[in-house]
C-alpha cells in the first residue's frame, strides 16, 4: 500500500514512511492511495473470527510489506488485550465500550498499536522524539502506549487547566520517557505548536521528529478496528437489523476510520458524527460551507477541537462531494445541558451511565434511528474518567474519587520559540 498527502497524490511514501513522518511534509494528511475490499465471505464469517484474525485482515493490507506478518499479529494481539464489549441498553440501542484499557479512554488502541509500529520500525536506531497535542484522553494514551518503549522519547502538550485533573495525573505521573507540558494556551495552540515543529527543517535536521495525533495513520487506521467488531457483535446476538453507528468526534479521526471500514465493504447504514458547541462539521453539513471557529470549553473536552484536522481526510474520501457525504453521515450537535440531561436519561431509563463523550453521541443516535434499524454508540471514555461533571448528573456518583497525586507539571507560553527551546535541549 502506497499513501499519499492529502494536499499531493503524485508523491507517493510507504506505510513505514508515513508513520514516521506523522504529517506530510506539504503540511497534509497521509491517506491511503486506495481502500482495499473485503470479500462478501469475509463478512458473513466475521460474527464467529477470532478478533485478532479480523484484526489481521483488516489492518494487513494498509501494512503491506512493512511489518512481518508475524510480527504484526504480535502487536495487534498486545494492541487489543482487553476487552471491547457490546452492551445492549434498550430494543433500539447498544453501547460499544471501548474505555477498558489502561488509561480508560478509547485512544489506548490507537496509541498502543502505533507506539509498537515506531518501536518495530526504529530498532537499532537514534532515538526519535514523539510530539503531541492533547486536549485531554490522546495525551494519557499515547503516554502509556509509549511508556518504556526503548529509542523513543514523548513531549506531550495540553492546555493548561482545561482537561481534567485525573487526565493530568495519567500524563505527568509516569516520568522516565515522557514528559507533559502544560501550555498556556489552548488545545487549538498546543495542535499549531506540533505541526509548526513538524514543518521545522532547521528543528528536523537535528532531531529525529514525529507527531503521534489522530493525524498519525498508525493511530488513526486500527480505530477501524472498533467497527468490525461492534458489527460482528451486532449479528452475533443475532440482530439482522441495519446499523447506525453514533460517533462521538473531536478531531473526527475516529469517524473517519468508521468510514474507511465502511468502504472496506462494512454494512453500516448510517453515521452520526456526534459534535458538542464544537461542531464545525455539523455545521457543514447543515450549511454547506466549512467554517472552523475557535475552541469552546465544554464537559466532552475530549472533543473540543475547533478546527478538526481529519476533515480534509473526509473530504478527500468522498471527492469533495457534499451531497455524498450527507448521504451516509447525519450530524449532531449537543450542548452541555443536554449532555447532563442525557446521562441522567440514560440513567433513569436503562440504568446505564455514560461519560459526557458517549453521552454526546446517545444524545445524536436518539431521534435518527428509523424503524427496523439498531443504533450503536460508540462509549469512548469511562464515566470514572469524569466523574466531577458525571456526578452533577447522577448524584452520588463520585463516591470512586480519585486520590492519586498529581504527578510533576512542567508549564510553558503558547509560543513556538519556546517549544523549540523545550526539544533542543
Ligand atoms: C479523542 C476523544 C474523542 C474524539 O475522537 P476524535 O477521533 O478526535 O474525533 C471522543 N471521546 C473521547 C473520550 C476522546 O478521548
């Protein structure tokens, strides 16, 4: 498999290369030359393959050549050491729950799978330093997905004080190889920041640089994962219905791996991009212009991204054409009031508790769904991860507080002379 840029196709790199650079160097996205087809029997098997085997079949051709197929079932195998259940909430709907790695948010996969790709592909090698922008869950999972892992050393920016202080403690608290910087500033600024050093030749000459965001293809390609096996659970218990599938997006990289698996031949009927006050691409599809606004703080801070970079991967996937993207992909847009109300609903109704991510996404599924179709969801953190906003929702919920220490902070200015600073020495 050969990627290109989302800005350029004619340059062509491996998946090795794309990897390793993050961003391209026109300052787009890598993407995939093409999306291979999974035969019709591959899905009439899926309910009953073993999970790494799917794994396998699915992430195999986006590797090529670039991992021993041996090696690569390895890393898929230690990538998905834990369990991803489906969880039926009513007639209607299910919850997929992907929050039960290590750091309890749905990023561990992404963050594993990768940070083991880097290690396979740097053996032998000077170290190489990992640069990422976290609005909260990507910084704790890519922290603990790295943690350890031998030549590679991670700096890690967040806004300071708007990601929560149990997300802070998961990123600060490891030490050795991973340091955590709160930045003065935005997510939106720490997400400039990284391409910025990223774009830096005179930064890139010394140090061996790369960025682990959604934007990185081994972060964003195995999500698709998550998708094959919500389905294969899906028809497992033996519901034959069409399946809507509720995203709950930030920089929209988990999205648009749904929609690469749906390319790949998966039957998903419809997805809902599920958005808070941050919902740029809500308002495409309803308006037809794309216009990013600056960050909102909100209670799915995991979400809050103005300007999510993956559009252009959207965009690119379905040759521009709006009217194809709203053929598959409704969109929501949910205030904080309602995601409080949702998880009180979702509480009262099923005895179910969302975090405000899954609780964002419900709160898009509910009102879509047709008859004879099932809604899943997609639960991307554990409501223990949020307990503070969680318990202003279901009283008496915050009895699990964390006491943990809130490991060393390093801070710093929202400015690029800076950051450099920080890498150089
Ligand atoms: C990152 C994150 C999201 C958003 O995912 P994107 O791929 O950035 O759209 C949603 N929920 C949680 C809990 C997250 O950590």
């Amino acid at each position: 498999m050969k990627y290109h840029s989302t800005r350029n196709k004619e340059q062509k790199y491996s998946f090795r290369e794309a990897a390793l650079i993050g961003l391209a160097p026109d300052r787009g996205l890598f993407v995939p030359d093409t999306i291979p087809q999974l035969p019709a029997g591959f899905f009439e098997e899926l309910p009953e393959m073993d999970s790494i085997n799917m794994a396998m079949r699915v992430m195999r051709p986006y590797v090529g050549e670039d991992i021993p197929e041996e090696r690569l079932h390895q890393i898929l195998k230690e990538t998905l050491a834990f369990s991803l259940p489906l969880r039926k909430l009513d007639e209607e709907s299910y919850v997929m729950e992907l929050f039960h790695g290590p750091t309890m948010a749905f990023k561990d996969v992404g963050a594993r799978f990768m940070a083991r790709c880097m290690a396979e592909f740097r053996k032998g090698q000077e170290e190489i330093t990992v640069l990422v922008a976290t609005s909260g869950d990507t910084g704790s999972a890519v922290a603990h997905g790295f943690y350890e892992v031998p030549g590679v050393k991670v700096e890690i920016l967040y806004p300071k004080g708007k990601i929560s202080p149990f997300q802070e403690q998961q990123m600060t608290s490891l030490g050795g190889n991973i340091s955590a910087w709160a930045v003065d500033g935005s997510f939106d600024d720490c997400q400039r920041l990284v391409k910025q050093a990223l774009n830096d030749a005179d930064l890139t000459e010394s140090l061996q640089l790369s960025s682990a965001n959604s934007i990185n293809v081994a972060r964003f390609l195995p999500q698709m994962i998550y998708y094959f096996m919500a389905y294969a659970q899906l028809r497992k218990r033996g519901d034959c219905r069409e399946v809507v599938m509720a995203v709950p997006c930030g920089n929209l990289g988990n999205l648009t791996a749904g929609l690469y698996a749906h390319r790949m031949g998966l039957p998903i009927h419809k997805f809902v991009a599920a958005q808070n006050a941050n919902d740029a691409f809500y308002r495409y599809l309803k308006e037809g212009e794309y216009l990013p606004k600056s960050t909102i703080a909100t209670y799915s801070n995991a979400m809050d991204v103005g300007a999510p970079s993956n559009f252009s991967r959207i965009l690119e996937l379905f040759d521009h054409n709006l009217e194809a993207i709203r053929k598959l992909i409704v969109a929501s847009s949910t205030s904080d009031e309602q995601t409080l109300g949702q998880i009180r609903q979702g509480y009262d109704e099923s005895h179910y508790i969302s975090d405000p991510h899954a609780a964002v996404a419900l709160h898009g599924l509910q009102g879509i769904l047709g008859k004879g179709q099932a809604g899943i969801f997609l639960a991307t953190a554990h409501p223990r991860k949020f307990e503070d906003v969680v318990s202003r929702a279901v009283p008496g919920f915050n009895h699990h507080k964390s006491t943990s220490s809130p490991g060393q902070r390093k801070c710093m200015s929202n400015s690029y002379a800076q950051l450099k600073d920080v890498l150089l020495v």
